[in-house]
C-alpha cells in the first residue's frame, strides 16, 4: 500500500477487531511495515468492558475507522484515566476533544 493510500490519519479513532474488541487512537504509522500504532483505551468482548491504557501495532487490514464519535460522557471517563496514569500528552488531546462552551460572565 502506498502512502497516499492509506485511508487513516494519526489521532483518529480506530476499532480492532479480534478475539476482543479493542477500541483506541492512532499515533504513528509505519508504511514501510503497513501498520499504526494505535493506542488502546477501552477492550470489549460479549458484555465485559474494561478500560485500558497501552499501545499496540495493528496491521493496515485489521484496522477499522471507528463509526461513532465518543460521547462527552465517554471523553470525561476517559480524562480521569488520563489522569490517572499521570498521562499528561493523552489527558491535553482528549480536553481538546471537549465541545467548547460558552465562557459565561457574571
């Protein structure tokens, strides 16, 4: 595959599908090997949910554009894991991630 075919971008959201299901961001792409570094927040399989916080190298083809974008409930959850983890690059692109309000003023 080459570069100008690849349909993902670093910091988009990607689903990896498997014996879990494995749901995380892309953050580096290797098209030499034609994989993305993804890293992984969330793993599911049947109704088990867990949270998790690790980056793996999925290939090219097992890799799927994740078709919702995550709630705000969802990006809240995900900050305070960032936090957690002491986190500080993940926890500044998921704030960003936030819909802006609008500043209020007394």
């Amino acid at each position: 595959m080459a570069q100008s075919e690849s349909v993902f971008k670093k910091g988009e959201w990607v689903v990896l599908k498997g014996r879990y299901k494995w749901i995380g961001f892309i953050t580096a792409i290797s098209y030499a090997l034609e994989e993305y570094e993804v890293h992984i927040v969330r793993k599911e399989q049947d109704n088990d949910v867990s949270f998790v916080n690790l980056s793996i190298w999925a290939d090219f083809e097992d890799t799927e554009l994740m078709e919702s974008q995550l709630s705000e409930g969802n990006l809240h959850q995900l900050i305070d894991m960032a936090l957690d983890t002491k986190d500080r690059e993940w926890f500044l692109q998921l704030q960003s991630m936030l819909p802006k309000s609008e500043e209020l003023r007394l």
